[in-house]
C-alpha cells in the first residue's frame, strides 16, 4: 500500500485535563473536547472509522474534525503492549487504501499497516511525554 493523503491530523489524548491536544503548522497548541466530533468517537471506541462523505454523519463536528467532501479514514493511535488508545489520527482521501465491501472496511493488509503506524505513532507520542515529565522533575 502506498498511502498517499491531502493531509493527516494528529490528536494526542490528555485524560487528566479531559481534551486533546493538536499542534498546527505554526506549531501552536491547540486543545479540544476528547468527546468531540468524529476523533472523540474513535477515542471513545478505540476502533478505526472510515467515511466516504464526513458532512453525512451525526459524528462529525467541525471544530475538530478534517473538512472535506472526500472520504475520511480517522484510526486511534494504540500502545502495542496495552492497546490503551492515547490519541487519533484522521487521514483524508487515503488514496491507495483498498476497501473490502460496501460498509468501508479497509483491506485487511492495509489495515495492518495503519495499525503498525499507529503503534509506532504511539512509541514516539510516549517518548515524548516522558521526555517532558523528567524535564518538569527536573
């Protein structure tokens, strides 16, 4: 699979203040509800949701979610040894991901290789957020 994507968004969970977190291009933070739009549902689920059209779901929610007319693949990003769900990920128009039949579930080999990606998003996100813990003990 060769995944190409108009954008992609990361969100990283932050339970304890009960939002996510998201850096934009100027690498400002910028927070959101972890009940919020279509990532709150993938948090909440911790399970992968594809859409053809966003604007035709309940879930959506504009302040959160990618705004596009073309399909949305939204996955949770997961601890490997865990599967503790830390954070989301959306990625708009995936062109390349094979989908299996009409109710949009991804071919089972691309699904793998989101998942791999997802664990490995999760390593990073971790690494990260132990990194600033022993900067604030310190």
């Amino acid at each position: 699979m060769n995944v190409e994507r108009d954008q992609a968004k990361i969100f990283i969970a932050k339970p304890s203040k009960n939002c996510f977190i998201r850096f934009s291009e100027s690498m400002q933070e910028e927070t959101f509800p972890l009940d919020c739009g279509i990532v709150g549902a993938v948090y909440r689920r911790g399970e992968y949701i594809t859409i053809p059209n966003i604007y035709n779901t309940d879930l959506y929610n504009g302040l959160i979610d990618i705004n596009t007319t073309l399909p949305v693949i939204c996955m949770p990003i997961t601890v490997m040894s865990t599967n503790k769900t830390i954070g989301v990920f959306q990625v708009p128009n995936p062109k390349g991901v094979r989908y299996t039949n009409k109710k949009n579930e991804i071919a089972t080999n691309d699904l793998e290789i989101l998942e791999f990606f997802s664990h490995q998003l999760a390593q990073v996100i971790m690494f990260f957020d132990q990194d600033e813990q022993i900067s604030k003990e310190k």
